[in-house]
C-alpha cells in the first residue's frame, strides 16, 4: 500500500514541537489600555471582563504588571473629561493620552509607547473627524490629525497609529512629525480597517458610539478583497513604517494576501467583540479560554501576523510562561 504517514510527526509532543511551524511569543503582544480622568478609578468595562477605565495615579500600578509579564508594548486609549464638536482635547497638550503617555514614559522608559490617533473618543458627535452637513470632510480633519500625532509625539509616543481611515492620512501625518522634528517616529497605519460590528465592545469602553449615522463612508466594507490592497499599498507610498489588519479573526485571508505581497511588518487587530465573545463563552464555562485563545493568536500569526494587538495579552503572557 503506497500513503504517507503524516502521523509520525505528530507521535509525541516533543516530536511535535520540532516540526512546529509557528510560535507565540510574549513579544508579540500589544496590550491596549484605557486611561480616564479622575481619581482612584478603575472601572471594568461592562461588555469587556477583565477590561477596566484606570485613571492617572493606579497608572502605575498597571503599567508594573504590564512589564513584569514580559510585554514589550501597549497601545494607548484615551477617554477625555469633555468632548466638543472638532476633538480638541486629542491634540490638546494636557489632554488624557498625552497625560497618560508623558507618566508611562516616566515610569517605564523602555516600554514601546503606541498612541493610537483619532479623534472619535474626543468629538461630541462620534465620528473619527469633522462634520460638514452630516458627512465627515477629509482634508479638514487631516491638519487634526497631524497635530494630534505631534502632540502624542511631543509627549513621548514611540510610534503613532492612526485609525481613522481618512484618504491621505499617513502622508499628513507624516510630513507634520517630520516638520515638528520626529522623523524618527514610525507610524503603525490601521491601512485596512473594516466597517465592523465587532468594535460594538470598545465603543462602550471608549465611549465612541457615531451619534448618527455609521463609519461606512470612511471604513471598509466586509465583502473587498482587492480594496484592501489599494488601502496598504497608498499607505506604503505615503511612508507607512507597520501595516495594520483589523478585524483580525474574520480577515485571516487579508492578513495572508498582505504578508504575501508587501515586506512590511503587519500587525493584526484582535478587536473588542473577538474578545468579550470568547470572555463570554468562557465564563459560561462553554469553551476552555486558555485553549482557545492560544489558538486564535497562533492562527493570526500563522496567517501571516508579526504583531498581535490583543486584550488577552496579560493573560496569554501568563499562560506561555505555564507551558514553557
Ligand atoms: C477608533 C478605534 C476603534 C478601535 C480602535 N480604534 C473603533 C472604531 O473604529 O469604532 C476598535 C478597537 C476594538 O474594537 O477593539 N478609531
Ligand atoms: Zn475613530
């Protein structure tokens, strides 16, 4: 009888290990985290278990666990006291991130410091820039978002990552960190970031809800393939440092199509609703959560991810330190 025996190399876990084609490492992780005003607060988001709004003195605290796990790199969520019509207190130099950013870089100067840059947490109305008859105006918010990636910058951010999806915002954002003096600052571009229902989680914990209407005029539709590229291969041209792929779960394809063709590093977005529902299961006791989570990261690099943004990084930091 002539077949392969595939199941040689699977006899024993250490004849598995030595044919593992994909590792996870505690360096792959960036940790997202929320600061709010106030004082002594630290309030779970109710739709994200294990997710909490810190204010500025527990700062500390977190940013201690954080380092001892070993994570090398969080990315920075603010939710300001006041919201106006054009953001202002994203590039405001005492807004909340560039707060949160100045005593992080105190505390933990080694800890690579990833602003995200947009302005839906600061507009009163939601939407990630400014409205014109109901409808967000690109160019305008373009000069927003450069100042507030100079703010972040200014304030130590290691590297800046713009998620708003405006047309021309890496080079915007590019040429004003490079007027200001930060050439040296790289930018992690959400290059290709879809319309989706699985933000439901983090707009709750951001306090990010679109007032009116959705961000389908800005964000991608679900269904493109060939648009994704068109999105990663204009941010390459305006000098994108990482690319970005978010959702994560449900766009495992595009994160392969994108390491396929472009040498950049990528980093895919497990996003809040690919959490809280794993949460939920869990806590149901319906799903073991170390398994299954291990195996959603493993699956997201073996598409193609180098980088991990993900709210099971603690978690999934402890966890490889119990397998190893
Ligand atoms: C803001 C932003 C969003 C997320 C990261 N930055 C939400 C949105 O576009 O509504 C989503 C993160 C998540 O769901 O975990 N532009
Ligand atoms: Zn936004």
């Amino acid at each position: 009888m002539n077949f392969q025996r595939h199941r040689r190399l699977r006899r024993t876990a250490s004849m598995r290990s030595l044919v593992r084609e994909t590792h996870l490492h505690v360096s792959d992780f960036i940790y997202p985290l929320f600061f709010v005003e106030g004082e002594n607060v630290k309030k779970e988001v109710p739709s994200m278990p294990g997710v909490y709004h810190i204010s500025l003195d527990l700062l500390e605290e977190e940013i201690k666990e954080v380092e001892s796990l070993g994570i090398q790199s969080i990315i920075v969520f603010g939710v300001p006291g006041e919201k106006d019509e054009c953001g202002s207190s994203a590039y405001d130099h005492n807004g909340i991130v560039q707060k949160a950013i100045r005593q992080i870089k105190e505390i933990a100067p080694s800890l690579t410091v990833i602003a995200d840059t947009c302005l839906c947490q600061f507009t009163d109305h939601g939407h990630c820039g400014v409205i014109e008859n109901g409808y967000v105006r690109n160019d305008e918010t373009l000069e927003l978002l450069a100042k507030t990636a100079v703010s972040q910058a200014e304030a130590g951010a290691d590297i800046i990552a713009p998620s708003n999806m405006m047309d021309g915002f890496v080079a915007a954002i590019r040429q004003g960190l490079d007027e200001a003096g930060y050439t040296e600052i790289p930018i992690m571009s959400y290059a290709v970031k879809y319309a989706s229902s699985f933000y439901g989680p983090f707009r709750d914990a951001a306090h990010s809800t679109p007032q009116f209407g959705d961000r389908k005029t800005y964000q991608m539709d679900p269904a493109n393939r060939l648009e994704a590229l068109r999105e990663a291969e204009s941010d390459i041209a305006e000098g994108a440092d990482f690319l970005m792929v978010k959702p994560a779960l449900s766009y495992l394809d595009i994160l392969r199509e994108l390491k396929d063709r472009y040498p950049l590093p990528l980093v895919a977005y497990n996003v809040s609703g690919e959490y809280s529902m794993i949460k939920a299961a869990a806590l149901n006791g319906w799903v073991d959560e170390k398994s299954i989570v291990l195996e959603k990261l493993i699956s997201m690099k073996r598409a193609g991810a180098d980088l991990i943004i993900t709210y099971f990084a603690k978690d999934a930091a402890r966890w490889l330190k119990e397998n190893q």
